[in-house]
C-alpha cells in the first residue's frame, strides 16, 4: 500500500470505530519494509527481508480509552479492528487525562525518503557489505578478522486520521551499516567499532566504516589500566550520544511526573556548563528520527532542552501534557501500529563548539579520552541520575592522546557530570546509540576514574 492507501484505510477505520460506538476515535497506519544483510569472510552469511503492515486504532468513551490493532486492510478487518477498539473503550477504567490530540496542521517536510532504498538490489547492498569488512582488513596488517559485518536498511509508510480532524501521512527512509574489527595484538585481540547511516545506501561510504573499525581496534592493542583518580575526561561522540540519550530519557514528562527523574520541579534551574547546549529537533533536514507529526499527529518542532546552562522544558505527548496543563511537544512515539503512543525524543542534537578534536584534548591536558562504555542504561540510577560504568580508551598526556586503556570505570551522576562539561568539539556526527542523536566530542571537566 502506498501513503495514500494507507490514510484511505485510516480514515475507514475512524469512521467504522465511531459507528461502533465510540465518541472519539484514531487511527494509525503503517508498512514498513526492511532487509539487513550479514557478511563474513567476503560471502553472505545470512540475509533476511521483511515487511510488516497494520493499523492501530485508539477509541475514546468519555475518559474511558481502547486500543486494538490488526493487519486486515479490507472492509471487514478494518470494521472489526475498530469494533475491537470501541469495545475495549467500554471496559477500561476512567482516566481524567485520556483523551485525542487536538488538530494542528503539520507542514510536508521533504527529504525523508532516499530512492536507493529500493533502486539498489540486494546483490547490491550486499557487495556494500562486503566493501565495508574488505577495507577494515585493508586497513592495518594488524587486522586479522572481523567479527561481524552488517548493512540494514528499511522504508515506511505512515498515515494518521482522527476524528477531531487529525489527519496525515508520509514516507520515510533509512539505511546504516557497521562492522567489529579484530585486531591481534601480543595479549590478545582488540575490536573496534566503525559505522555509518543515512537515508539510503548510496548515503554510506564503506571505506571509511571499514577503516574506522580498524583504525579503533588497533588502537586499542596493549591496553593496560589507569590510576584511580579525578581528571579531565574527554567523551568520544559515541560516548557522548550514550549519554545524551540518557539525558533525553529523564526529560520525558512520563518520567519526570512518575519520580524518575533526577531533573524533575527543575525547569529554570542551572544544571548545566553554558558549553553544553541540547534540544530536541523532529523537524531537523538530516535528522533520522525526523518527521511532519508524532505518533499522534500532532506536528513535530524544535524544542529546546537546556541552554546557557538552564533546563528549559521537558518533552511531552497528549496524555503528560493534560497532566501538567501543558502543551504537547510533538514527541509521542510508536514502535509501530502494535504500539499505543508514548514520550520519547526525537532527534537530540547536542550544539557543536567551536574547537577541532585536538584542541579539546590540549583543553584537557592530563586525562582520560573515553571511546567506549558498556551498560550505561543499566548502570544509571534513574532517580538520582547517579552512574558507574565499564569503559576503554586512550589517556590524554600534554594535550595529545597517548596508551590505550581499558577495564577501568567513569563514575559521578548526570547533573554533577552536566555541570562539569566545560567545551564541546566541532566534530559532530549522528549517532545510532541512545536514540537518534548527534552529537561532537565533549570535555568534561573533572570525573571520577577507578582504575588500578
């Protein structure tokens, strides 16, 4: 089905849910396409392909709400779908905050799609896979194999329609590809991560994921601890995407109203360096998460986060904003038509600074550069926003990187770690951690290292 076959159906399924009883009622369309391919040792090891569609429809009683969900386009599934929805409104309980999104119009946002999704064959695809694990081999006689090489790509579709007026669709694109590179070093092996996206495969550039990876895992050959101390800590930008995600996360009006949030009755406050600059960007031309509306149509838009070192506002769908007598900020999100909507963020962008890569580390001196941490989410106190995670990289000697570290921690709590940033890098790049984020290199300004 295309865009306009999918809001036809949307709008089918509105009408069918009010004829079933329903006072108000929505619903959400969507098909999405994808493949990822796997390679190893310069073949294919495995390819999967897939396309799902369906259309979730939200009914409102009063304050009573209903979901249900199918996969069934024709006049009758789309009928009983929406009877499924009407009827589960019936039976839930009463909830003063439930209730559909006001209308809004939102504005065509062009470039979401990039036609060599499905202009470029698998053959194709695969061969761009291939290319990405050939060059990380090329890379460093030191690289004896890869663990794993990956492209993925997909395509959807969505369309909403309410009957408050609600009522939208488009087509969107995305592709991204990554690789572990092993290197062989004299205790061991090292891998390394490389990785690109884009909103086609002709958007990624094999050789330069392939030599990232390389170039990473070698780095990292006789890696050895640090000394437990404090010291300045420079965040790589996947590093820092790990964390920006988290911080979005705890910006979410769902969190912040549950308790869960070391920012919650903080807005206005100063909890942050003026060098760390963080919004929120569903309309951003680059942006992967980018689109015209929300999951419940309720038109994207810039909002900031924190600025000049304040939190400014917290992230809100329909349901967090009637709690707080506030406004939606456009971020409802869906994991697809299965899925009720819920707060999430778009594309957070951390604002770049004004210093290449190497004048952060001469800012730095004598530190820590973090190129990897394991288990933030899990490591994260939600409440208290406190932390203490695994993490490798280089130390910082005389403003330069020097020996590669691994299997020592980074510790402290985000507010404390917010305040301490003093500058970020002008080495921006979107990140597929955390979310959708980009994000540049950021120097913190003391954190705590637990070493040997």
């Amino acid at each position: 089905m295309n865009a306009s076959e999918l809001a036809d159906a949307a709008g089918r399924a509105v009408e069918a849910a009010l004829a079933a009883g329903a006072g108000e009622a929505e619903a959400y369309a969507a098909e999405d396409a994808g493949r990822e391919v796997r390679v190893h040792g310069g073949r294919v090891e495995s390819l999967t392909a897939a396309t799902q569609q369906g259309i979730g429809v939200r009914a409102w009683r009063g304050g009573r709400v209903g979901y249900a969900y199918g996969t069934d386009a024709s006049e009758l599934g789309v009928a009983a779908i929406a009877a499924g929805a009407a009827e589960a409104a019936r039976a839930a309980d009463e909830d003063e905050f439930a209730g559909p999104p006001q209308s809004a119009f939102a504005r065509p946002l062009e470039g979401l799609r990039d036609p060599s999704v499905t202009e470029w064959p698998t053959a194709r695809v695969a061969e761009l896979a291939i290319g990405v694990e050939r060059a990380a081999l090329a890379a460093d006689a030191r690289i004896v194999g890869v663990e794993t090489a990956v492209y993925a790509d997909s395509c959807e579709r969505v369309a909403i329609a309410s009957s408050v007026g609600v009522s939208g669709e488009f087509e969107s694109s995305s592709a991204y590809a990554f690789l572990q590179a092993l290197a062989e070093g004299e205790a061991g092996r090292e891998s390394g991560l490389g990785f690109g996206l884009a909103r086609g495969p002709a958007g990624l550039d094999p050789a330069a994921i392939g030599v990232e990876g390389a170039e990473r895992a070698a780095s990292m050959i006789g890696a050895g601890k640090p000394a437990s101390r404090s010291c300045p800590v420079v965040l790589d930008p996947t590093v820092a995407a790990s964390f920006a995600g988290m911080i979005g996360s705890t910006l979410g009006a769902d969190a912040v109203q549950r308790g869960r949030s070391p920012f919650a009755e903080r807005l206005g406050e100063e909890i942050a360096g003026v060098a760390l600059v963080l919004h929120d960007d569903g309309l951003a031309s680059d942006g992967p998460a980018s689109s015209p509306f929300d999951g419940e149509g309720v038109p994207r838009r810039r909002t900031p986060l924190i600025e000049e070192g304040r939190l400014r506002a917290y992230l809100y769908d329909t349901y967090t904003a009637r709690r707080a007598g506030a406004s939606s900020t456009g971020n409802a999100a869906r994991s697809g038509y299965r899925s009720l909507p819920s707060v999430s963020t778009s594309n957070l962008i951390v604002a770049s600074g004004q210093l290449s890569f190497e004048q952060l580390l001469g800012e730095a001196g004598e530190g820590v550069y973090v190129t990897d941490v394991a288990g933030l989410h899990s490591g994260v106190n939600p409440v208290s926003g406190t932390f203490s995670v695994g993490a490798s990289g280089r130390a910082i000697r005389g403003g330069e990187r020097a020996e590669p570290l691994r299997e020592f921690t980074i510790a402290g709590d985000l507010v404390s770690m917010l305040g301490a940033v003093r500058a970020a890098g002008a080495d921006s790049r979107w990140v597929p951690f955390g979310g959708s984020v980009r994000t540049p290199s950021l120097l913190i300004g003391e954190m705590t290292i637990g070493g040997s």
